[in-house]
C-alpha cells in the first residue's frame, strides 16, 4: 500500500517506517528533516510541517493511508489540536481511505472506572499532555460524513523502546489494558506492529483503540 507517515523520525514514527519497510509498503516519510529519515528502498523522505498543511497533502495525494505519529510540542500544548484538524483536513483533500493517529492513554479508565489521569497517582507533570491528547481525540469523536475512517491508537501507560515480540492485546471500551500484575506497558516496536497490522486491516473503524501485553 502507499502509505504517508508524518512525525516519522520520532520515538515511535520511526519505529512504525521500520515496520511499513520491513512489510514493503511504499511510504512518504514526512518530516521537518527529511535528513534524519532511513535510507529503505520503499521510503521517500519528503520535508513537510503539519502547520502547513499544504506541504504534507501535496506529497500524498491518492495514497491509502495517512499515519500519524505527532506528540504535544511541551511547549505549546494547545497547538495539537489544531494539527490534529490539519490532519483532518489532510485526509479530506488528498483522498486517502483511512487516517490512523497516535493518541494518549491519560483519557483511558482503568479498573475502578475513572480515568488514569485522575487517579491521585498519576504524575502531575504528564497531565497537561493527557488532557491535550482527550481535546485531540474529541477532533475525530465529533467528524460527521467525512470521506475517511479514523482509528486513534492509544498505547499502554508506559511505552519505551524495546523488543518487537509482534504481541499485543487490544482494549475496545477505551479501558487501559494491563497484565496479570496490573502492569500497563508496551514496546514501541510492539506499537509499530499494531499500527502497520491496521494498515493491512479495515476492521476497527471510525473508535479508539487501547493497546498494551
């Protein structure tokens, strides 16, 4: 498939190109610096800011799929909401069938049926992000009639680089997923795999998806 994927040289977007690479789908790698994209044979490195919207829709126009991998700019929480609706109207303007973004998992509830970020436990540091990553996803909850479908993936509580085990455990009730012990985690790599498998697979439509072991 062809595949554009902004955020691409992240912690977690670099790991989703190694997988689409690895899978040999044709990838427009979009970044600030293109310099800083691999070298696979099935990637093109392509300069885009999500600011400017123009200059990621004019490199993928008619692909597939539209991946993305942004994360909150600290230092301007606010201003991932308005790329989370640039990539909206992306995927409106360049005819890509379905729009898969990386979301949070502060929003997510866990056992006792509140969200993670209001449990007294979770770090007051993180909860700025949390709540700016529940205001993006509103962006996709409220869309009516649009020409694509949306899945937002949300990874487990703790998510680091790591082993590519090719397992994971999906949440459908925007519940946190966690192990046995009650451990939320999974590997970017891991993450990578259930990205690329939604690539390849229209089941999970238009609803947020929790990830985690």
């Amino acid at each position: 498939m062809k595949v554009g994927l902004v955020g691409a040289t992240g912690m977690i977007g670099s790991r989703i190109l190694d997988e689409l690479a690895a899978r040999e789908h044709l990838v427009a790698a979009i970044a600030r610096d293109p310099s800083k994209v691999p070298g696979y044979t099935t990637v093109i490195a392509c300069f885009g800011d999500i600011f400017k919207p123009d200059t990621v829709l004019n490199h993928i126009r008619d692909y597939d799929v539209l991946i993305s991998a942004l994360s909150p700019d600290l230092k301007d929480l606010e201003s991932f909401v308005e790329a989370q609706k640039n990539l909206v109207y992306i995927a409106e303007k360049s005819g890509v069938r379905k729009l898969i973004v990386i979301g949070g998992a502060g929003s997510l509830k866990n056992h006792s049926g509140s969200k993670l970020m209001d449990s007294p436990l979770f770090p007051e540091s993180w909860k700025g992000v949390a709540s700016v990553h529940e205001k993006a996803l509103q962006v996709y909850k409220d869309l009516k009639g649009q020409s694509f479908t949306w899945t937002s993936v949300s990874p487990a509580a703790m998510i680091s680089p790591g082993e590519r085990t090719g397992k994971y455990r999906l949440s459908l009730d925007e519940t946190l997923v966690v192990d046995d012990n009650g451990n939320s985690s999974i590997s970017a790599e891991d993450l990578a795999v259930l990205v690329v498998d939604l690539v390849e697979n229209d089941a999970y439509r238009n609803m947020r998806l929790a990830s985690g072991y």
